[in-house]
C-alpha cells in the first residue's frame, strides 16, 4: 500500500477558559489515503472541526496542540516553518467552512477573493483563475455563473455563499480538502447538486477528504470510512457499509436512531379565526429585480407554519417583507386583521414587539463582545422598559425558560458557548420581547441532529406554554414532519403549494414539491448514485475541469 497522504497520532488538544487549559481531543489517531473520504460524525463539543483544523496543522485561538503528531505527505506539520505551512495552506491542503456568512471578507466581491489563492501560490493569472472561477461557479451550479463572482458576499444567498466557498477551495486543485459542514446552508435540490460536484472533484483528482457532518445521510453519500467521536475520543472507525449497517458501539447506534421527536399536528384554525400573520398577495423585488409575485398565506395563534423550498425560493425574502425589512412593492402584511406599514421604521414599538426573530447561523447573529445577559437585557430594556434588579430578574428567567443555568451562562461570551447553547441565546433574545410571532430562520441547519433535536423540542414547548405562532423557514424535511402544522412551498418566488403536514407529505403533489421530497437523502451508501441514474445524470460538468 501507497503511503498515507495524511497520519495523525495519538494527537491532543486543549482549550483555554478562565486561565485553565481544558482538554477537547484525548489521543486520537487518524489515517488518511490519497483519494479516500474520511467521515468524521459526532455531536456538537466531539471535536470534529477542532481535529479537522488540527490536520491541517492548525488550531483557532485559545486551542492547543499538547501532545501527538501530524505529518503530511512526509512533512510534520507541528515542527513545519511558517514559510513552509503558508506554502501549503490554500494550495495543497483547503478548507471548506461551516459558516460562508463568517468566513467571507464583506468588503470585496467573490471573485477578487477567490483568484487571490491561486494567483499568490503562483499557480495560475488573475485571468486565468477568475475563467476557472466561472467554470467552477458553473460546476457547483450557481446561478448566472459569468457574472455572481462580481457580487459582494451579502448580494447572494446563504446557499450560493457556501458553494462559492466551495470553489475558492477548489481553486487551487488541492491534495487534500477539509470540509467542514459544506452543505449544511443547502437546500435538499441543491445539496444534492454540490455533494456530486465534491464526490466528481474527488475521484477525478484523487484528492483525499476530510468530510465533517452531522447529517447521517450525507456522509452515508461521501465517505469510504467513517470515525465516530464523542466528547473528544474516538468511539469507533469502519468502512462506510460496514458502519451503516452494524455499528458495534451503543454511541453509534444512538446517532443511527436521532430524530425521534414529532409532534402531531394541531387541528386547523375554526372558521373566521383571524391569523396572527397574514401575507396578502405579495409582491416584492431588490431594486428593479422582482423576487416575490402574489404570495399569500396565513398563520394562526399557536401553530407552526413551515416555509420550504430551495436556495433562492423566496422564503427568507417573505421574512424580510413581513419584518418590514424590505417594503412590498404591493400587498399587504397583517398583524391581527390590522395593516402593518410595510417599512419597519414606521411600525410602532409595540407592532416591532410582536414580531421578532431567530437567525439562522448564531454564531454571526450574536454580538462577540457582548456576553449573554447583555444580549438578552438589550430587547428588555427596550421594549418592556425594564431596569435594575427588575431587568436581571428578567433576563434570568429567559435563560430558565431556555433551559441554562443564568448563574454559568449570563456571565459568559459566544466564543464561551457551543453552536446548541449560542442558538438558545437567540431564541432567549426573540422571547425577551414578549412577542406573538416569531421568525425562525433555518436555526437548526448548522446543529447537529442530537442538539437539532433538543431545540425542536425546547421551540415546541415555549410554543404551548406561551401560545406562539411561528413561520418555521427550513429546506430539511425531517424538521417539517418533526414540528410544522402546515406547509407552505415555494419555488421562485411563487407559492406553489400549501396545506396541512398531513396533506404534503401524502401524494399527489406539484411536481416541484415531489421534487423537493425525492431530494431527501437516505441512509443508503448507494442513494445518490441511484438518484442521479434515475434523473439521466452520469457525471456533473467534466468540462469544467478538462484544463487541469
């Protein structure tokens, strides 16, 4: 056997709080071959991206490498100069992260940040490279290929966004790629599109692959061989089929059995309930750009409406009309049968009360300087006029009611929390208004299914203790059957199908919406492979890559 690209061992890290270093890796071993996918699975505090950084010989701050070794291709990257690792980064060794949103520089455009790698390793122009970021933009299917590399980060969706991380990556045709949750901002069509993009780059180029996820389903599609972690430790390494198929650790098979929680829904609204929300054919556009055409729907006290459909669809556009965020060009948003004025800046305090909402990637939703009490006690004082002893009070309640301890969290920053615990800190923040409807904005793609699970569970419950009417914008289907009482689907910028939970999930459906629910990927090695079949796709855009 050919040497291994990339051997990790016995490699140890530690992070450091309040001057004390904590250990986050205990000894773990990793070996990876030119070519082959690694899956690294685990819920969210394993250290599956803090071992994915560590094989590219690097840690973020307040991490340490404390003991083990890393060698790639021959070269120790713990001892290596750093001449040597700024050689490597970015030319033969590439990261994929989690968050486009926060990786991104927003004050250049997307293709002036994607021709600095290749031009500065020397390995192509500045002309040659921006023409090898169209051809890669049209790999991974983003739209107007010739031209998206002359926006700016904040003009493109959170979808579009991570598959132009994608291609930065790609740029310099590396020999080994992390990527660190690259299709969780996907909707299930487009997922679908870039994971056999990445699969096609990886057998067309021999490149080796550390893929971190927590969808089962999709390391199922991408992985030769799967390691488990828990809490820092390697629980179990196998070949993919093998792991899928009799996983010999109680750990692994619990990650096997996630997504347990589903609420029935509730029963329809009576006959001449007025909605808290209702949408009255909207219209809206970005400039002279039209992005939304007659969009209606209503939502009830106390129930979960799901708005589904791919990257671009038009879901957080609706959002964005119904906080008044981006006015309607026509139509109307009504809050309890009365006319909302369209700009948010002409609501009254208590009509901006009523409405509040959760992001969906905490992480750049959340203030890093200021710590959890803060963030909470900020709506607090502004909206119920609460100060003093009056205000702690309160905000120690919201951290109750999210099930953390106020005296451990109101203390601590963002950096201090685990993705979990930061998108609690946002719900806490939407809850601190006391509102009647709330926006939750994918706020479970970027968790793990075992942490996704417990927000489910923790929104269901604040929903029926304090009658919450929520709009549940999401691309994963599981979430749908899990929590939503109806569904709204949507497809450029058109409703084209809504009903109960109950009705979408049964045929027959709008083709769009059989689509959307044929996308969906399962537990079976083999399921990408045969869906592409069954669509005539045999492989994605070769000649993208015919010049290298």
């Amino acid at each position: 056997m050919s040497k291994p690209l990339l051997k990790i061992r016995g490699i140890k890290l530690e992070g450091r709080s309040d001057e004390v270093w904590n250990p986050i890796i205990n000894g773990v071993d990793l070996t990876l071959n030119k070519g082959e996918v690694l899956g690294l699975i685990g819920e969210s505090g394993a250290g599956k991206s803090t071992l994915g950084l560590a094989a590219m010989g690097y840690t973020r701050d307040g991490v340490r490498i404390s003991g083990g070794s890393v060698e790639f291709d021959g070269i120790d990257l713990l001892k290596a100069s750093a001449a040597t690792k700024r050689d490597l980064l970015g030319k033969r060794i590439a990261y994929v992260a989690q968050s486009a949103a926060a990786s991104f520089n927003p004050a250049h455009k997307l293709m002036d940040q994607h021709v600095e790698g290749p031009v500065q390793h020397g390995v192509m122009s500045r002309a040659e490279s921006a023409e090898d970021a169209v051809a890669l933009y049209d790999k991974l299917r983003l739209p107007d290929p010739d031209q998206i590399g002359f926006r700016y980060p904040h003009q493109v969706s959170g979808g579009q966004l991570q598959r132009a991380m994608t291609a930065m990556a790609m740029s310099c045709r590396p020999d080994m790629i992390i990527f660190d949750e690259p299709t969780t901002a996907l909707d299930v069509t487009t997922q679908i599109e870039v994971l056999a993009a990445i699969r096609d780059i990886v057998e067309q180029f021999n490149t080796a692959a550390i893929y971190i996820t927590h969808d089962l389903a999709v390391v199922a599609q991408m992985a030769d061989r799967i390691k488990v972690l828990l809490r820092g430790d390697e629980v179990e390494t196998a070949e993919t089929r093998q792991m899928l198929a009799s996983p010999t650790q109680e750990y692994t098979k619990s990650l096997w059995a996630v997504r347990s929680f589903q609420r029935p829904a509730k029963p329809a609204a009576g006959p001449g309930a007025v909605p808290v929300i209702s949408v009255q054919k909207v219209d809206a556009a970005y400039g002279k750009v039209p992005v939304l055409h007659d969009v209606s729907f209503d939502m009830h006290e106390g129930r979960t409406v799901a708005v589904v459909g791919e990257s671009g669809s038009g879901k957080s556009t609706a959002a964005r009309c119904i906080t008044g965020l981006l006015p309607p060009t026509s139509g109307q948003i009504l809050l309890d049968g009365e006319v909302l004025p369209p700009d948010y800046r002409k609501r009254s305090k208590d009509q901006l009360r009523q409405v509040q909402m959760i992001y969906q990637m905490a992480d750049t939703a959340l203030n890093p300087r200021m710590s959890v009490g803060q963030t909470i006690a900020r709506p607090v004082q502004f909206y119920l006029g609460l100060t003093g002893k009056a205000k702690r009070k309160r905000v120690a309640q919201l951290l109750e009611q999210i099930e953390l301890d106020p005296h451990e969290y109101a203390h601590r920053l963002p950096s201090e929390l685990s993705g979990g615990q930061k998108q609690r800190i946002g719900i806490a923040r939407a809850l601190a208004a006391e509102p009647k409807f709330i926006i939750c904005d994918e706020v479970t793609s970027a968790l793990d299914q075992l942490v996704a699970e417990g927000i489910l569970r923790l929104l269901a419950k604040l929903q029926d203790e304090l009658k919450l009417t929520y709009m549940f914008i999401t691309h994963d289907l599981a979430t749908v059957r899990a929590i939503a009482d109806e569904v709204v689907v949507m497809k450029d910028g058109r409703v084209v199908e809504q009903g109960s939970k109950d009705a979408m999930f049964k045929p027959p459906h709008d083709p769009y919406t059989e689509l959307l629910l044929s996308s969906v990927p399962e537990m079976d090695p083999d399921w990408l492979t045969n869906l592409l079949a069954e669509r005539g796709v045999e492989n994605i855009g070769d000649a993208a890559f015919d010049k290298m």
